[in-house]
C-alpha cells in the first residue's frame, strides 16, 4: 500500500530586477528567486484536489508584487518578508522557504569611477540566501557566496599523503591552487547589517586564501573558516566547498624543454571536492 | 574558538568507459564517478598533517583500476564495488559514497536493427545511483534517473485552486504537461537484477505519465510513485521531482486569430518545482 | 571619419510550439527560430530614427502568427514561409533570413508502441535549417543536423601521420571514434518531401559511420558525405563537421593491469576539429 | 560523382596556463587555443593517407610548447607566434589561424590593493583574436571581446518604429537596456602595443554606452563603434554585436500597485540581436 511521504513545492528560477532611483546613483538588484512550500497537501496528491493549493503561478506574482512593496536593500531582508508573507497569508502551510540568488552587478567603472546608471557583471560569482521558517518557531537564515573562483600561483603543497598501489601523484611543495569556492555561513543573531556582514566575511575569506601558507586544501579552507569566525562575531558557522580545480604542470622534457612551474594546463575533470563546517 | 564539524571530500567528475569485446557486440558504457570519504581527518583540517589523506588523485586512479579489474555491469555494481573497496583499504575511513551516472548510450538503430559496435547518444537523460555505507553498517543504494524529459499534449488540467488577490492564472482544463523528471529509489532487499528493476520502473513511471488523467501535477507524480511500487516489489521508496515546464497558451486575439489550444510558448524559467516520497 | 558597414539585426531564441489534433495522434513540434533582416537602415544607426525598424519584438510577433496561419509541417516549410512574409511585408528590407532548431521530440515508446499524446525528448541533437532570400533572387535552403552524438567501438584507426619533434601520439590501429557531429546539406532543387530527404541523408550519414573501415577521422567523414550525395539525388553538397571527441586509453600498467582497449577516459577537452564540404 | 570541397581541420579547446614569477608579482594568463590548418590534404579525406596530416595531438603539443618557448605576453603575439611556426614547419599547409581566448583573471584586491599572486575571475567576458594567414599573405588579426554584459538604467528610449498589424510593443522613452556584447576589431597597421589598445577600446565602449542617449541598439551600437574609430587610431574597423537582453516592465496594476520604471523581469530568450560593422 503506498503513502505520500515527505514533498514540497513551489516556484524555481522567478527572476525580478529593482531600479530605486536616488539622488546620487540607481540602486540596482537582480534576483532569482526560488520558493518552497510544505504543509497540507495530501489530498491534492492522491486526489487531484486543488484546493489546498495556492498555484506557483501565484508564488510568481508575489515575488513580483512584494518587489514593489518592500523597502529590503538586501537579499537577505528580501527573503525574510517573502517567507513571512507566504506563512501569514497561507494557513495550510506548515513551513516556507525562499532562496535568492543575487547577480554580481557592479557599477562601472568609467574614467575610474563608478558610474551612476550603468552596471557591469562583475564575476560569475553569485551571492545567495536560503531562509526557512517553520510555522511558530524563528527564521534560520544562510547567507552565501556561490562560484567565487580564485587561484593561488604561489604558497601551496602538498606532501606527506598516504601511499599505496594506486598512488601516482608526485608530492609537490609549489603547485596551483585554484577554486571555484562556494561557502554558507548561518548567524548567532541577526547582524545589524546583512550587506556589511557579508562584505566583511567575504573580504576575510580572500585575504586568508590569498596568503595562507597551504599544506592541503583542507588545511586552507579550515584557516579561511576560522578566520571567518573570528573577524564576524554574528556568525555561528560557516561551510566551505573548496573544489580543487587542478592546473596540471606540463611534461615538457620530451620536447627538450624545462619546465620551472611555468606552464601548467587547467582541466574542469576531475576535480577534487573538499567541504567542511567551520563553527564555534 | 573554532573547530572543525562535519567534513567530507574526494573526487568529483572521474569519467571512465569500459568496453567489452562480445562475440555478438561491444558492450560499453560510460561512467561519471563521484566518490566522498568521510573519517578522522581532523588534523589535515587543523595542522595540514596529511598523513590520514588518500588523495584525490589515487581516488581517480582507484575508479579506473577497479573498471578494469571489476565484472559489474550495471552501475549499481560498480559503485558498490567502489564503495567496499575503498572502506577495505582505508582503515581511516568512516564512511564512504560513490555516485555514479550513467549517459543514454544505445546501440545505434541501422536499417532497424542495433548495431553490433555503434552507439547513439539517446536522450538527455542520465541513469543514477548513490551507494553510501557506514562502516559497519548496511549499504544505502539509491537507484534513479535524472533529466527524463517528457510531455502530454491532452489529458492535464488545474483547476479548483486558491485564488487570492495575487491569482492571475487562468483555470485549465486542458493544458500541456512537460518536465524534466527525477526519480530516485531504493530498495527492500537487494534485487535479483538491478537492471531489470530499472527498466521495469522506467516502463512503469513512462506508462503512468502518458495514460493519467492529471488534475495537477502533484496527482500524476502521485500515482505515478504508486505504481511503481505496484509493479516493482523490491523498491521501497521513490522519490519524484517533477518541475513543470511550462507551455504558455499565446494570446492571439490581438492578431485576430484564435488559438484552439495549438500555438504555445514553452518557457524554462520561472518553473513550476513539485518534489514527493511515495512509500509503502 | 566614420561610416556604418555590412548590418542585420533581427530576433533570436523565439520559441514555439504547436500541436495539431489529428485523429491517430497529435503531432507536435517545438521549433526555436531566429529571424535576421538586411535592409536600409543606415538611419537608424546613425541618427537614431526607427522610422524604417521593424521592432524585433514584431517578428517574434510574426513567428507566433504564422505559427497559426501556416500548414507547414517542417522546419524548412515554416522558414520559407517566414523569410517571404517578412520580405512581401517589409520593403525596406532588402534580404531576409530565417533560422529553425527543431528538439528531437519522439512519441513516447509505452509497452514498445508509440503513444499518441506523448511525447519523449529523444536525443541532444536538433534539426535544423537556414533559409536565406536576397530580394529578388531563389531561396538559400540548407537543413542539417546539429549535435548528433555517436561512438563506435571498432574498425577505427590513425596511422601514417606526419611525426616531428613534437609528436607524442602514438600510432593506433583499434581506438575510439566518437564524434559530436554537425551536417548541413543544400539542394540541388527542392525536394518532393523534406521530411523524406532528412530522413534518407540521416539513415545514410548513420550507416556509413557505422561500418565504415576508418583511417582517420576525414576519411570516414568524406564517405559519409559521398553516400548521402549517392542516395540522395536532390543534394548538392553537404558540410560535415565533425570532432574527434577523444577517449584516451588508460595506461594501466602502473597497476600492474594490462589494458587490451578495455578502459578509457573520455575528454571534452582539447578535442580534433574537423570540416569539409563534400559537393557534386 | 561526388569531390572534395572547403575543408580544415585543428584542435580546439587546447588551455594553458603560465605563470611568469617576477620580482614584484606573479604574472598569470589562462588561453584556450584553437589551431585550424588548411591545405593539401585530399588524399586523406579520399584514400584515408595520412601522410601530409600532422595530427591534432601534435597541435596540442605545439601549443604546450610554444608557451614555454615564447616571451609574448599578450594573446595576440601568442597567436601570431603560433601561426606562423605552423606555416614554417609544414610546407603542406597553405593557410593557418589560431583563436585565443583569455579569461578575465584579475589580481584579488586585498585591503584594496591588487595582491601579487592571488587572482580572482572577475566576469564573464573573455579577451579573444583570431589571427589568419594564407601562405606569402600578410597576417589578418582580429582583436576582441566577447561576452561583455552591462546594463543601462536610463537614456533609454525606443519609438517611431514601424507599426503593423501584428506590432503589441508599446513605445517607450526610458526602459532599461542590457546587451552582452562583443566586439572585434581590425588594425590599419600592427600597434605599437595590444593591450594599450585593447584597454583604449573597452574604456571608450564603456564609456559611450554609460552616456549615450540611446534612441535604439543601433543608434548606440554605431555611436560606440564610431568613437574606438575616433579614440584608437591604429583600429580599421570594428564590428559590434549587441543582443538586446530584454527586462519587461511588470504590469503591477492587476494587482492594484503602479510600476515607475521600478521592477522588471528580466528575460534570456527571445532576445534582439544587432550587429554591425564600423569603419573607416
């Protein structure tokens, strides 16, 4: 005899860009929006009845509806009233959630100076929330970065690994290191600022991976968290995944040439895939 | 003060394809590994002491050495293979999990009938399977398929949902229903062929799809899990996502013509997101 | 002093899709179309009048419009259809192009017959045509395929080459053939049936790879194109592209595995590039 | 009877990667190469004689090794260097080009300050050139960038477009105009330096794309082309592509709200596509 176990629904990919026009500058953000609902659906899964279901069509308005209704600056603020908005609104549901995807639009530099109405993407980078609420019990916001990818030509090994009949990588004391990061740090209590927390966080990540002296790529990630930690005191963790994206040094020696860590060629597969919790 | 919680990392993305030289025809398939080790990795993590660290790379190896020397020839095989190998070895290791997906290779048709060494690239679709095992402990195989592409031209409506001062939908009582299904299963007690439990649930979730009388999507993934479970009393569970893909009915009165539900938009974001367990 | 040179400008990616209720079945296609007009519009560019633009967002217009209108039943049809709407309606345009992508929708197999209403995507490649009309001369027809993934496991060889300093290849008398191909064929006069010719051309390029005695990628890919000029009358020529998509052979032997062309690696990246037309 | 036409073949998608370590920072460019060689090789694609087919795996390797060899540190040199080493080395081949694609690595800005050894991918444009040469010609070099994505927020207007019966799109005097653009540029005579006149060429683009008083694509399209004319002496011509990536303005009113220029959905697909070429 089948039953419905766990299920969810909603809305994926709702994009929506916001143009506040101000005095000096036109604040511009470009999200994507997914949102999940749980709650009483049963009957519309083993019935067909609708009744119970506000449609995603609906959940497609209200990102746009809700848009021109809210003062939230930040992805953060944005996703919070969305999810509040849904639980208020929709008795039938038990728990909502809303994840945003903020573009990396910068304003562009003309004549070295940000420019008042013209943006550029600034990186395939994505900035990102997921917030959840449970009917009745408090907010549990992850704020993020998706696809920061940077490389180290300098201050990375990687030695001292088990051995065994399959092992054919050569230690090395200077090698590449190159990510495509991505990290979800969830908060202590709310910050006072969302935007200067996560400018605060991301600036520490890149400095830390900038000069850490690397054994492994565990040995960075875990010093990138720490310190993470320790620069924002309203984060209560941090996960980082740390893909190792391999620059392999070229075997030149059977054209006659050296090769003195010069030339390397950067593949996508396979990569390494390193991911840890950092937390207090 | 910092420290490390939970922590896992291995290789992602590690193709292979194996071909074996039959008397009536090359069997080949091609292979995307992704293996993650969990255990006490703590001090790569804090000291960069990689003592404890098989790396990525001999992981890498250990996928294509084991193609070469196992007999699976399904996927799940493989990957249990894989997994037993490398907690075997690996006194370190707590837990292990390979993911393995599998492309739509078929026997190219020729006049009709499959070709002995030829193959075709089928469909989008891939075939899945995660194996995870706690030392110790049973083995976790979840068989699927990911990116089923399929469509119904009749027998879909939506109708009889919540209507709020958000609604714009219009009722349906005869729309188009694509997606972009997953489904993924596990078992009751290993199966006599991992095979032909897959094709029977393919065949099954195919049938139901194209015969239902969906009053919504939720109602066709319904009672197609259901049947699965019907036709294949091995599977346990099944796990349906099925994002509505959306085929917008154009509005063509505005060039005076009318539409008798034959000119659509098909559109691939905002979509629609359903995802059920249906289990005994 | 500056001055405007060769333009177009036009409409990409306006997908359509349109099901016709026939008695049996519903036949539906999914065509993606880019449309591109020449034309005088130096004004335009130069001193921003638009009083000779036809907006893009019409001719995405004009594509859902005579989606309704027109009885084709093929992409060329459908392209033809468009390219002589656009050039009857438009004076100012003095050249029109219509482009057609069409998915590889097949009905959807159900217990080994095709469904009637169901539809399953069938493969990555598409089809395609390009129909170009400068004012006042003949159609430009050219339909291909685009994408057409296909592997053979036997009867493929690269010996002979030239071999220099930089040579690291070996010679191989047994390796992989796969290839991502891309075929483009125009006519000596239309056809009675496009739909026919597709067929025919596509039956014989499959064939050919299939059992073909290859010594190199241009070798196969030359026969491939003579046998669609031989089965084909209404062909004038065909360019095929086709790249070697590569599947390296392990070198297992440091596992102290021999590898009788078991195990490979496929790569996506570098992979051959090869082009050529094969004409009357 | 059926003969040989147009053909090339090379390699694509070849990456490399070299780090120069200088005293004061480490300079790092990543390329991905294609090499297409044209020639006497109509006995390959009819006889399957390899004997003037130097193979592709032999360009990969040229590409490695010239990357060691050579001190050019721009993209174009590179390029230039590796055409005319295949012209010199294979008397077979009677045209030659190579494609170099850049990523946009920048140096990571720690505490505001560009760090010496650590790089962050800073958009999604990639800094290209083809360069061509027929044997005995003079090269062709064409210089470029593709994918450059900005946005404008105002000066924006579309009006006095043709209207027909099949015209929906309202006018509009200030809408938001978003294109992912590339451009390729032709030299009057080799400059004294690339990358000055590459930098010259985006700044200028920028530029007049932030503050143009756009009337349509074309009328901004033209104005940017015409000022590199103007800016960038050794530039011949210059050819721009600018799909216009549309953000629609949404109807608020259905749900009892105005919408001053303020919340758009932004679209991939459609899209218009502009292009043309300015010149001296």
């Amino acid at each position: 005899m089948a039953h419905l176990g766990e299920n969810r629904y909603g809305k994926s990919r709702v994009r929506v860009m916001k143009v506040v026009r101000q005095a000096t500058h036109h604040a511009m953000k470009e999200w994507n929006v997914r949102v999940l609902l749980h709650g009483d659906f049963e009957s519309c899964f083993t019935e067909g009845d609708n009744s119970m279901i506000l449609p995603t069509d609906t959940m497609k308005n209200t990102v746009y509806w809700l848009a021109r209704e809210s003062n939230a600056t930040t992805l953060e603020e944005f996703a919070i009233e969305l999810v509040d908005y849904l639980l208020s609104n929709n008795p039938q549901v038990t728990k909502a959630s809303a994840e945003v995807e903020e573009k990396k639009w910068d304003q562009a530099l003309i004549d070295g100076a940000p420019h008042a109405t013209t943006y550029k993407l600034g990186g395939p980078e994505l900035q990102t929330v997921e917030v959840v609420r449970e009917r009745g019990d408090a907010l549990k916001i992850t704020s993020g970065i998706d696809g920061l990818v940077v490389l180290k030509t300098t201050k990375s090994a990687f030695t001292g690994y088990i051995k065994d009949k399959l092992t054919t990588l050569p230690e090395s004391t200077d090698r590449i290191f190159g990510t495509r990061a991505t990290a979800a740090w969830e908060y202590l209590h709310p910050p006072d600022s969302y935007e200067t927390t996560r400018s605060s966080t991301l600036a520490t990540l890149l400095r830390v991976f900038a000069d850490h002296d690397s054994l492994s790529v565990q040995h960075t990630l875990y010093d990138m968290g720490k310190a993470v930690l320790e620069a924002v005191p309203e984060i209560a963790r941090i996960t980082l995944t740390m893909p190792n994206l391999h620059c392999l040094l070229v075997d030149l020696s059977r054209f006659g040439q050296d090769n003195p860590n010069q030339i390397f060629v950067p593949i996508d597969e396979p990569h390494g895939y390193i991911e840890a919790v950092i937390e207090r």
